[in-house]
C-alpha cells in the first residue's frame, strides 16, 4: 500500500474518533467520496493500526444505528420551514 493512503487512512479514523464524524463529514472534510472513507476505516486500517480501527468502527456503529433517528429528524425541520 502507498504511503499516502495509509496516512490518509490513519488521519480520517483520527478525525471520526476525535470530532465523533459521520462518513459523510470525514469524506468531506479529506476532499475524498464515502467509500473510499469507508474502505480505509473498514478494509485498510485494521492491517495498519488495529486497535484504532477498533475505535473508528466502534463510532461509526453507533452513527449507523442513528441515521435513521437523523433523517426523520431533518425532514421534519425541512417541513417545519416551509410552513
């Protein structure tokens, strides 16, 4: 792998763990799409660091189990707006 990448890797999971990011604001915040965040965090950093891949996972878990939560909430702001 490319020295790059595994910094790159490294720094997103450091970013999820110390902002508690989504994929979707790690992927915004590396200039990078959602599956390539999620490819680094799942598939590339547990052969780099695995006690860190562990945490990312562990927030990322959680940021799955409440996206539902989330996106009944912004559609209720949107239509909250509107009226």
């Amino acid at each position: 792998m490319k020295q790059y990448i595994e910094e790159r890797t490294v720094d997103i999971a450091n970013y999820i763990i110390n902002n508690n990011a989504t994929v979707r604001q790690a992927a915004k915040q590396f200039g990078v799409s959602k599956s390539t965040v999620h490819k680094d965090v799942t598939d590339r950093l547990p052969h780099i660091n695995s006690a860190l891949a562990k945490e990312a996972r562990k927030i990322l878990n959680v940021n799955k189990a409440e996206r539902h939560i989330r996106g009944g909430l912004a559609t209720r702001e949107k239509y909250q707006h509107n009226s």
